[in-house]
C-alpha cells in the first residue's frame, strides 16, 4: 500500500498501478487505479478521474514524493500537471503489482491452452482434448508458455512439439470440405487458388459442367476459399461447404 504524505494530510492509496517514465536522469510516476491504465488505452474509458488516484506527477509514489516545477520544466518543457499526465499516462511504461502479473499470466495460459485444444484432435477418436489434458502433456515434454512472446506463435510451436513427441495421441485438426465450382471457376482457378489449399484431394468429379471437388483443408484455408467466390470474376461461380470440422488427413 502506498502512502502519500499532503501538508494537512496523509492520503492513503490502495490498488495502486503505477505508470512511469523516463526523462533525462529522473523517472516520474503516476498513480492509478488497477486496470484502468489498459481501457484507457484502448479508449474504452474515457473518464481521467476513473483512471487516477491522483492528477499529480511523482518522483516516487510510494514515498510520496512530489516532483517539483523544475524538474518538471526541465524533462517536459512545462509545469502543466494535467499535460504532463497524459503523456506519462498515454506513453509511460505500466508497472503492474504482483497481482495483476499472475492475472495476466494466468490469462495467457489460459488462451494458450484453448488455441491448442481448438486446433488439434486426437487422432482416434476425433475429439479435442481439454485443455487440462493439452497442459500435462506439455508439462511432460517441458514446454512451458514464455510470457514475453506472443501467444499464437507459442501454440503453433507447442502444437508441433506434441505432435512430434506424441506423449498423447494427437494431430492438427483438419476440415473436410466439398467445393462445388462451375467449368469456368474450375478452369480459372482450380490449378493456381484451389489446388494449392487442398492438404489432401478425395474426390474431384465432374458432369461436364459442375465441378465436385472434396478433400481435406487446414483451417486457415477455409477463408481463403471463401473468399475467392466472393471475389468480382467468381461471384457465384461456386461454393465451400464444411464436411467435417475434426478430419485429420490419413497418411
């Protein structure tokens, strides 16, 4: 808890963020309240008095000590406290208390274990594994969630390394889909768009006018397909129908 020593007062702050930034030689602070700093920023809130537990600039908050003019004046230009709160509050580096880290910690893990549980199955029964299930393995291969890189990036590399060790049985889901296309949708953009997202051709049928193609796709190709018959030369000239949401491409 930090104390803020006033000429007539002590103020007393509780589940205080600080914000801080760095000018020259001096580091200056702001006291906030937790969580706030984040809606701020991304302008989900608006209200400044929501957001400070204090308007005034700190050497240290902690200590309660105030900055004063003249280092003001020197590391900002001006001695205007609101002007000089918003650029620390706007641009300062967020230091968050122990609590808040294991909050947002947690709050990775757990969006890393639901990334990797969506994209993979188990192989033999079709069905995704819980979450809890996803972190044992991973703890059993020691692959642990590094909180300074991005969360997605992570799953991919956690997925493989599963994939690889096998400690449990399982494989990247797939999408089985069936692509109906016209002769001119075929000839235009079967060899270049279509084939090259297909992981695993089925079947590929024809009646000399319709084309039937069904075969097994990653996920992240779905859209791409889409996407190709809603395209100007394409308009309806074809559709992507989802089979299968957990295939997995025999091999």
């Amino acid at each position: 808890m930090a104390v803020i020593n006033q000429p007539n007062s002590q103020i007393r702050l509780t589940n205080v963020s600080l914000v801080r930034m760095k000018k020259g030689k001096k580091r200056f602070e702001i006291a906030c309240y937790q969580n706030k700093v984040q809606d701020w920023r991304l302008k989900i809130e608006k209200d400044l008095d929501e957001v400070l537990q204090i308007p005034q600039v700190f050497i240290n908050v902690s200590k309660g000590q105030v900055a004063n003019n003249d280092d003001l004046m020197k590391a900002f230009g001006t001695t205007d406290q609101d002007e000089i709160v918003l650029e620390i509050l706007n641009k300062g580096e967020i230091q968050l208390n122990e609590k808040e880290r294991n909050a947002n910690l947690q709050q990775k893990q757990n969006e890393f274990l639901t990334i990797i549980s969506t994209k993979c199955i188990n192989p033999r029964s079709k069905k995704r594994y819980p979450p809890t299930m996803i972190e044992k393995a991973l703890n059993e291969i020691k692959f642990h969630l590094n909180p300074t890189k991005t969360t997605k990036t992570q799953a991919l590399e956690a997925i493989k390394a599963l994939v690889e060790k096998q400690i449990i049985p399982i494989a990247r889901a797939q999408m089985k889909v069936k692509i109906n296309l016209t002769k001119k949708a075929y000839q235009k953009a079967y060899e270049n768009d279509i084939k090259p997202a297909i992981d695993h051709l089925e079947e590929l049928e024809n009646d000399g006018k319709m084309y039937e193609i069904v075969g097994i796709i990653d996920p992240m190709n779905y859209r791409v397909l889409v996407n190709l018959f809603e395209e100007k030369e394409l308009k309806n000239e074809g559709s992507v129908e989802v089979l299968d949401m957990s295939a997995v491409k025999e091999t």
